[in-house]
C-alpha cells in the first residue's frame, strides 16, 4: 500500500512538474535579460488552447504541442514590442497580456466550436506520448514512476541546456549582462534591444509549451480555467530559485510535490477538495513572504532602457 501510494505521489509530481518547469524556464529567461514577464500565464493560456485545437484537428500530439509554443512565441513578440521598443510599463503590458490570452482563447473558442468555451476532448492516441509505457502493467509503481510523458523528460534536460547557454556560453553572458548593466553592454558593442528580443520570445515560447502540455497531457482539452493560477505558481519558482534555471527546477518540483500531495490526499475523501487545492496557492504566498528578498534580482530588471542613437 506505501509504495502503491508513493508510486501515485511521484506520478503526480511528474504530471504536475513539467508545465510548471517550462514556464518557469522561459521567466528565467526573460527576468535576466531585464524584462519582467508577468504575462506568463496569459502565453501558457493561448499555448493551451492552440495546442488542444491543432492537436483536435491534425490529430497528432507533437504538432499540437509546437503550435502551442509558436501562440505563446507571438505574444512574448507582443510583449516585446511594447515593452523593449515602445518603453511602456513592463507590468502593466504583462498584466495586458494576462488579459489577451485567456480572452482570446475563449473567443476563438466560441466561434469554432459553436459558441463552445470548451474544446472537444482529445482521443488518447492524438495526445503527447509516454515514454517506457510498455515495459511496465498499468497502475504499478514502475509504470506510475517511469511511464511518463516524454515532455517530462525533456523539460528535465532542458535545465541543464538553459544553465549551460546561461552560464557557458556568449549569448548567456551577454544575456545576464543585459539585465544587469545595459547601458555598459551598448559602450562594448551588444544590441540589447536584439538580446531582449530573444529572451521575451523564447520565454513565450517556452510558456506556450507549458500550457500545451497541460492540455494535450494532464486534462486532455481545453477549459477556460485550465491554466488558471499556473503562470504564477511558475514565477513564484522563479523567484524561488534565484532566477537560476538549476533553482527553478528546484522550486518546481517543490510546487509538484504539493500538487502530488493534494491529488493524493483528494482521492481518500478525507479532507475537503477545496481546502486541498489551496495547498499549491499557500505555498506560492509562502514563497514569496521568505524568499522575494532573498535571490538577486537583475539590477536593470523592470527598468525601461532607451538606446542612445
């Protein structure tokens, strides 16, 4: 019965992980490069959406899935733009962005499904594939522990690419130093405005998997509340982790341990649903009362930057 259940926990957690992971990734991205990207949650919304309704249509999972980065890609392009080139106000254009994306979701929604905010839901075989699923029989610790989702996985490897590009590579040290000292990258030569581009699209991509991956793997179809308090949790792993990938992935498997916590308590029946889903939003209070304060934040993060002509 213990490792039934503890095979349950870690499933959850491996469910719950990944979206949070990728978004997180992608925050990363834009925070240290000087751009703060609260819209998080609005790409990984258009993300879900895209995702289920190609995934619907071509029935293939990955199509889906990369569609799904490309719609959060165009509103990190929209994030972009008005905050690099156009200087407005970082967190009202993010809070902006929080509105676009659940809003245009529902829309489309409305007018291809016939006024539905619902997509169909996804046959099993159109969603993301899992990896070792015939090694193992259903419902035992191996398959709970390593038939996951392949996405899983690659969100796992793609921690170590993101520390390595931030912190082994030219790009890397230009991007942290664009979100730093702006100013002083222009005097040796670096595009900022090029650099922060980059890092605002690649975050919305990476979002855009994020909510992708909760559609065409955990819930199988796009609802309006699907996404809903996700980017947040993400941002608040960020912040966790002292916008260090490495760091992210550690507050992002804390937030999926309690994710996996609540689904596992839930299905006794013992204490109420609504306290349980608590749990993730207290934890994200937690995290940002003990730790806001304590990771350094890019010195020129936030701060609108002009370019001398």
């Amino acid at each position: 019965m213990l490792l039934s259940n503890l095979g349950l926990l870690i499933n959850a957690m491996l469910v719950s992980t990944p979206p949070l992971l990728l978004a997180g990734l992608g925050s990363c991205f834009s925070e240290r490069s000087g751009v703060i990207n609260i819209g998080i949650e609005g790409m990984m919304t258009i993300g879900a959406f895209v995702g289920a309704v190609v995934a619907y249509y071509t029935h293939n999972g990955w199509i889906g899935f990369f569609a799904g980065g490309l719609a959060g890609a165009v509103l990190g392009l929209l994030h972009s733009g008005v905050c690099i080139s156009l200087h407005a106000d970082q967190t009202i254009a993010g809070t902006a962005i929080n509105f676009i994306g659940p809003g245009l979701a529902v829309f489309l929604c409305s007018a291809i499904f016939d006024g539905s905010t619902d997509t169909p839901a996804l046959d099993p075989t159109w969603k993301l594939p899992k990896l070792f699923a015939g090694l193992f029989p259903a419902g035992s610790f191996g398959y709970n522990v390593f038939a996951s989702y392949v996405v899983a996985y690659i969100s796992f490897v793609l921690v170590i690419v993101c520390w390595f590009i931030f912190f082994k590579t030219r790009f890397g040290m230009r991007l942290r130093a664009a979100g730093e000292h702006p100013e002083a990258c222009e005097t040796l030569g670096i595009n900022v405005y090029k650099v922060r581009y980059i890092c605002v699209i690649t975050s919305g991509f990476l979002s855009g998997l994020a909510g992708a991956f909760v559609t065409l793997a955990t819930v199988s179809q796009f609802r309006p509340s699907v996404i809903v308090g996700q980017g947040f949790i993400a941002i608040a792993a960020v912040i966790f982790g002292k916008f260090t990938p490495q760091g992210t992935f550690l507050g992002c498997v804390i937030f999926g341990f309690c994710n996996g916590v609540r689904s596992l308590i839930g299905s006794s029946n013992i204490i109420s649903p609504n306290l349980l889903s608590m749990i993730p939003y207290f934890v994200t209070i937690l995290t940002l009362i003990f730790f806001v304060g304590a990771g350094h934040v890019p010195a020129a993060n936030g701060k609108i930057f002009v370019r001398n002509k």
